[in-house]
C-alpha cells in the first residue's frame, strides 16, 4: 500500500497544486469544499468538528467561500441560531473541474498499464471500499450528515475499464 502511496501520490499533490495556483483557495478550503459535499447539508459547527479546525477560523474560511459563491448558507429550519452548508452550482463545477484534473493524473501513473491488470484492480479496489464502508457503518466510525446516509465521498462512480468489465469478486468474510 505504501508503495502505491508513493507512486501515485507525488502526481496527485502535484497536480492538486498545479489545479489550484490562479484560484486563491486554500488545502483547507478546498478540503471544506469536499466534507460540505460529502455532508450538506451540513452545520457550521460540524464541520469545523470534520476539519478540526476552531469554530471561528471555520466560520471565517465559510465567508470566504460564500462571498466567492461557491458555498452557500442558510438557516436551519428545525433551528434558526444553527446555519447550514451546501455547495452553490459554481462550487459543484469547481469540484468537478479539479477531480476531472485528478483523474487525469491517475490517467498519467496508469495510462500503460494492460485492461487485464486494471479491471483485476478495480475489482479488488471495489472489494475494498465495500468492506471499508461494512467495517465504518459496523464500527460507527464515519460522520453522518443530516440525511443519516454514508457520505457522498464514499459513492464514487466505477470508471469503466472496458465495455464488459466482470463483476467484482465476492468479498470474504475472515480475515485475511
């Protein structure tokens, strides 16, 4: 895994630095971005909790994003001191602008690797991310957002590898 790590991760950074020179946000703007859209709505205070960051130092990165319009804030209706996030249509495009840049830097580390070694991945990447949400869901490790349902994050779309991938290998029970 840490091999891996290693490989992908210079190109990743690199590239999430390169995406974002010219755009005046922050890592911890753009990581708030992401938690607002794995979460919203979600409360001010929740996600400071999320980023570990103080309530103030929150509120004053929200404000930011908000006078850009790519967060928007309202009031809770179940309670009128609480605001609550979401991501504005132009912070949904931002996202997919730099994810579309991450994408293309695993393109980059992967881009020569055959079908069949890709597809045997992605099925065991798969097997992962399922047992990853059981043990979550199992342990109530992951933070909910309102809706009670795990985050978005975790819903990411399978990129098909071919137009017939076979389906993913079933997942074993005991410990391996």
């Amino acid at each position: 895994m840490q091999q891996l790590h290693r490989l992908v991760s210079d190109r990743i950074m690199g590239t999430l630095q390169s995406s974002l020179q010219g755009e005046d946000v922050s890592f911890t703007q753009m990581t708030a971005m992401y938690k607002v859209r794995a979460f919203a709505p979600i409360s001010v205070t929740l996600l400071a909790e999320h980023l570990g960051v103080s309530l103030p130092a929150t509120s004053q990165l929200i404000q930011e994003l908000v006078r850009r319009e790519l967060m928007e804030r309202r009031e809770n209706p179940d309670n009128r001191r609480e605001k609550l996030l979401a991501l504005s249509e132009k912070g949904q495009q931002f996202l997919s602008i730099k994810e579309r840049a991450m994408v293309g830097a695993y393109t980059e580390v992967f881009g020569g690797v055959d079908a069949a070694t890709l597809i045997g991945a992605e099925q065991a990447i798969t097997a992962l991310i399922s047992q990853a949400r059981q043990l979550q869901q199992a342990q109530g490790v992951h933070l909910q957002g309102r809706s009670g349902a795990c985050p978005a994050a975790l819903h990411v779309p399978a990129l098909p590898l071919s137009k017939e991938s076979p389906p993913a290998p079933a997942v074993r029970k005991e410990n391996v």
